[in-house]
C-alpha cells in the first residue's frame, strides 16, 4: 500500500468496512480526526488513520467504551495497570456471556413451551420468564444458606426436566383458575395438589429432598426466597393454594 495515498470518506469507509456516519462520530468525538480539506473541508483520509482505527477496533474488540479508548490511543507503551483493566473486563464479559446463555436456553425453553401448549395466559408466562431470569439469583441465596450441593445438583438438569416442570406449573395454574373457591378438601383439588407436587418432588429426586429437609432454614429466610419469584395468582388464590398444599400435606402424615 503506498503510505502517501489519500483517501475520501468515502474510499476510507469502503475500506475499513466501517460506516461513514460512525467515522463522522469518531471524528466529533476526537478519537480519529482526519485532515480537512482547506476549501470544502472535507475529510482527507490517509495511511495513519488507518492504523489509528486499527488500534480503535482493538480495543473496541477488547471491550473498552470509547471514551476509555481515547485515554489509551496515544500510549505509548502499558504497564500491569493495563493488566489490571482488562481483568475489569475480562469479568465483566464473563458476567455478560453468562446472561447470554441463560437468555438462550430461556428463549427455547418459552419457544418450546409456546409451541407444546399452543396457549398460555401472559400473566403466567411472564412469571414463569421471571423465574428463569432471576435462576442464578436464587442459586446465590441457596449457596448463601449451605445449600451449594442442592444448587450443583440443580444446574445439572436437563432442560428438557425443566421444561416438564414449567408445564406442570402452567396446568396447575389452569386448574387453580378453574378449581379456586371449592373446599380445599375437594377431591378435584387435592388431586390438583397431588399432581403437582408429585411432579415437583419427581424433578427434585430423593437426594434433593432429603438435602432440603436436613437443612435448617428461617421461615423469613423462605419467604425471601419465594419473593424472588412472583406468583400468577392473585393473592386470595395464592393463599387458598397454600391452605389446600397444607391439607394435603397432613393428609399424607396421617396415612
């Protein structure tokens, strides 16, 4: 390339691939200033700049935001502090990264679950994306209160156990709206009740549970963590849902 060429916005643009309005920006901003033509006051692009928007896309790559590439354009040369920022970054990417596959395995999990049930009401839907948004937030509660093994086992189920666990929560929540004012002792209720903690306790498993009851955790501590996920139901529901889970319950220590 002959370094003396000259280049217009342009040539420049189709060059480095990048857009004439972004090179407008960088020029605003002073992080890639070319010449100006004395006359027209057009921008005159040359060899330099090039290389300046080489080092620009560098650390644009590396994750740093423009104004923290200004500082570092001219250097010179860098020390451990630069070590020490990109470790900032590095962190930082890895939080982001993680986001991002939570959000992927999320959007198939709804996709798929959209698709199977071909209905599901908003409001239910909506939780159920909350409560998956906000899994790594009650994996840390859990870690928080010893329960790092309960988390361990948790993450290594399959997506397709996850995905059975939202649509017994979705039927469940269906009956709720169908089945909510009978007597909690109804037979259709505690039958509602049976199916859906059997298919809690069978996505658990044994270990799990067991693991969960020898743990000894506040009842403020359990609200807190219930919090983080927000019911569907309005709250009369939500507490006669509560009211027939607790007949069950003594049902089952009485047989």
């Amino acid at each position: 390339m002959n370094k003396n060429h000259k280049f217009s916005i342009g040539e420049f643009s189709e060059k480095t691939g990048i857009s004439i309005p972004t090179l407008h920006y960088y020029d605003e901003i002073g992080i890639l200033r070319p010449e100006k033509n004395p006359s027209s006051g057009h921008r005159i692009y040359n060899y330099q700049d090039i290389i300046t928007l080489q080092k620009i896309l560098s650390l644009k790559f590396l994750g740093y935001s423009l104004d923290k590439i200004a500082n570092l354009l001219y250097e010179s040369s860098f020390t451990v502090d630069l070590n020490e920022s990109l470790s900032l970054h590095l962190q930082a990417l890895d939080k982001e990264k993680e986001q991002i596959e939570q959000s992927i395995k999320s959007i198939k999990r709804v996709i798929k679950l959209v698709k199977e049930e071909g209905e599901v009401d908003s409001a239910l839907l909506f939780s159920l994306i909350h409560g998956m948004r906000t899994e790594y937030i009650e994996e840390e509660w859990m870690e928080s209160h010893m329960l790092t093994e309960v988390v361990e086992e948790l993450t290594k189920k399959p997506e397709e156990d996850k995905i059975a666990l939202d649509k017994t929560f979705i039927h469940l929540s269906k009956e709720v709206k169908q089945l909510y004012g009978k007597s909690v002792d109804d037979p259709k209720v505690q039958g509602m009740i049976k199916t859906y903690l059997e298919a809690s306790f069978s996505f658990l498993g044994e270990d799990l549970i067991q693991k969960l009851a020898d743990t000894n955790i506040e009842e403020l501590d359990i609200q807190e963590l219930e919090n983080m996920a927000p019911s569907p139901f309005t709250e009369d529901e939500q507490n006669w849902l509560n009211q027939a889970m607790e007949f069950y319950m003594k049902q089952e220590e009485l047989e």
